[in-house]
C-alpha cells in the first residue's frame, strides 16, 4: 500500500512533528509493515513562535505544497493522503480549509491523524455558524479518523469520519537497559528516600508557558518542601525546569516567583533539553512533574519518555493524561492546584519506585508498538 504524507517533520521540533518523523522513517525502515510512504515535507513555519501564526509567505508555500503532492500522487500512483489537522484556532483551521480543497479531489481515501485536541469542542461552541458549515463541508467524512486515546474520539466524531481508530503515540526507547542499570539504581534511591529522607529531584521539561504548568510547577515544590520539612524524615525538593519561554517577559515573571517564593538555590532553569543533556536530566530526576491544563494537549511525549525512564509521573486530570499512567496512580491531581500537586510529589516519592510506570510505557508507549498500531489502522483502508 502506498501513503503520502503531508505533514513536516522537525524543525521546528514540538510533539507533532516528532510523530511525523517517527512514523515516515518507521514506515519506511520496516517493509513488514507494508506501507511505502511518499513524504511531501509541508513546513510553513520557521520555529515554535511562528506555529499556528498567520504570515504572509505562508500561503504561497502551502500551494506549492500542495501542487507537490499533487505530482507526487499521479508519479507514485498512490490514493491515500495522511494529514494532521489543526488545534482549534483559525489560523490553522482556515490554512486546513484551502489545504483540503485542492487535495482532497485528487485521493480516495483521506487520513486525519488528530495529534491536537479540542477541534470539535471549538466548532460546537466558539465557532461562527459559517466556519461550522464550512469546516464539515471541506474536512468532514473523511475515510479513517485516528485519535490518541479513547477520550479523544469526540474531536473526530465532529466531523463524521467513516471509521476511528485509537492509537497511542510512542517513541523510541531511550533507556533499553533500564532493567539491568537505572532500574536497580532507582530501586536503590527509592529505598533510601524511605530509610534517610532527604533531597528529591524533580524534573520539569516542556515549553516554558503557563498553561504547560510550570508557573504551577514552582507553587508545587514550594509547598511540598513546607510539607515535607514536617515529615519525620524530611523531604527536599528540587526542581530542575528544561524549556525555553517564548517571551523575556514570562521569563522574567518565571524567576521573580522563584525568589518570591523562597526558591532561589532549588530551582533551576536549564533550557532547551535535548540529546545527552536530555537523557541525563531523565536518569538524574526522582520524579517528573507536569501540572498541565493547555487546551490542545494531546498526549504530551515528555510523559512517554519519562515513563520510559521509570519516573514516577505526577500530572493532571487533562484531557487524555490519565489513559496514559498506570492504573490507579497517585500522581493524578486537578488541573490550576499545585497544593495537590505538593501532596502527590510527596506521595509518589514514598510509594512509587518507577517500575509500573516502567511497564507501562512497554505495554503501551513504544515506537514499535506505535508503527503497528498505525500501519494496522492505516491498511484496513485496503479492505
């Protein structure tokens, strides 16, 4: 079966365009899977800040885009096009619009892999009459819907596909010898945390806005280290933040709550994280905090890898998050309460060593178990 997919890969590098690239090299490497993919690499922005923005050269190269797939269809003799549709803003949504309008008459079937969430909700409640109508005039009834998790269905029922399929993201196994090294090591701090208490660090790693949690995040740790001094072997926290601020004033803001708060010495900003200083970040934190409520979060890959760590998660209840942690974590809280989210940094560090988060990144998560899932869902179109 042939596929062209027309999405970009990095830069710039966010969880979307990661997938992208996962799934085209992942297709590609495995002829087991079936799948030849055709790449049409539709990049229209130049870096995160330019994401969902509307500027003026982006609409030429959008068709240029499109005339490539175009050619790429009648060269290949493919008939399935992929495309991942935009979060619910109107930008995004109109670039779908012209998109889908000199696409869609040129393939059979049509793809929609909805990596953002909120679309549906946004057109039932915030959009115009007419971007309603227009939206299920040129995007809907698509062939395969394909969601992220069970509570992600409602974005693609909006628009009436003919079929949905739930398939988790994943991504590549960052720490295969955790069983014979970091394992035994988290073990080993785990039950010295219990034995000794003392300095417990946390990770933060995300884009440094509000809505990602990590204003939530430093009220978090500040409370906890108030709670934990009170324990009978007390806890200290420390929080490393990886991310960049896409403003100097929210930067700003971010380190006057750090001393407001007291934190200065135990909080610190690292940036960007990526490659080693990435993967040592993960194997050196205790546990990884995500205090969440940004509206299109779909399902965050920082989550996935530092499971695959064995990082106990303490996260909200947003949006799919929950599906995504072990049955009956601690480390669920409401999205805007950092108190809570203090209690389960203080829980998890005393109850939780790693291993089932461990587990169930294996059973779920792996960039493996994504490509089946994928190529599975994308083949049934066949039939």
């Amino acid at each position: 079966m042939k596929l062209l997919v027309f999405a970009h890969v990095p830069p710039p590098l966010h969880g979307q365009s990661q997938m992208v690239q996962y799934l085209v090299e992942g297709l590609r490497a495995d002829p087991a899977l079936g799948i030849e993919v055709i790449h049409v690499d539709a990049r229209l922005s130049e870096g995160l800040e330019d994401v969902g923005t509307a500027r003026s050269g982006k609409l030429p190269r959008l068709l240029r885009f499109c005339a490539q797939a175009i050619r790429a269809r009648w060269r290949h003799g493919v008939t399935t096009l992929y495309y991942v549709p935009s979060p619910p803003k109107r930008t995004p949504l109109y670039r779908d619009w012209v998109a889908m309008t000199l696409l869609r008459p040129w393939f059979r079937h049509l793809v929609y892999h909805w990596e953002a969430v909120g679309m549906g909700e946004w057109l039932a409640t915030q959009a115009r009459p007419w971007e309603r109508w227009l939206s299920q005039r040129l995007l809907g009834g698509v062939s395969l819907s394909i969601v992220l998790a069970e509570a992600n269905r409602a974005d693609a029922e909006r628009l009436n596909p003919r079929r949905i399929a739930v398939v988790s993201n994943g991504v590549a196994d960052p720490c295969p010898d955790f069983a014979a090294n970091l394992g035994l090591e988290r073990a080993v701090r785990f039950a010295r945390r219990q034995a000794e208490g003392g300095e417990v660090r946390v990770l933060f790693m995300a884009l440094c806005v509000r809505d990602k949690g990590v204003f939530d995040a430093v009220e978090a740790v500040a409370l906890a280290n108030a709670l934990g001094a009170k324990e009978s072997r007390p806890l200290k926290f420390r929080l490393t933040v990886g991310g960049t601020f896409p403003t100097p004033e929210l930067e700003r803001e971010f380190h006057q709550l750090v001393r407001d708060r007291g934190m200065a010495g135990w909080v610190e900003h690292v940036g960007f994280l990526q490659g080693e200083s990435k993967a040592a970040a993960l194997r050196a934190a205790d546990v990884f905090l995500f205090p969440t409520y940004y509206a299109n979060e779909g399902q965050p890959l920082g989550v996935a890898e530092a499971m695959a760590y064995g990082l106990p998660v303490v996260t909200t209840r947003w949006r799919a998050i929950p599906e995504m942690l072990p049955a009956g974590s601690p480390g669920l809280v409401e999205p805007r309460q950092p108190a809570q989210a203090a209690t389960a940094l203080l829980t998890v560090v005393q109850t939780a060593d790693g291993r089932q988060h461990r587990a169930e990144f294996e059973r779920k998560f792996t960039l493996g178990e994504y490509l089946r899932g994928m190529a599975q869902a994308i083949r049934s179109l066949e039939r």
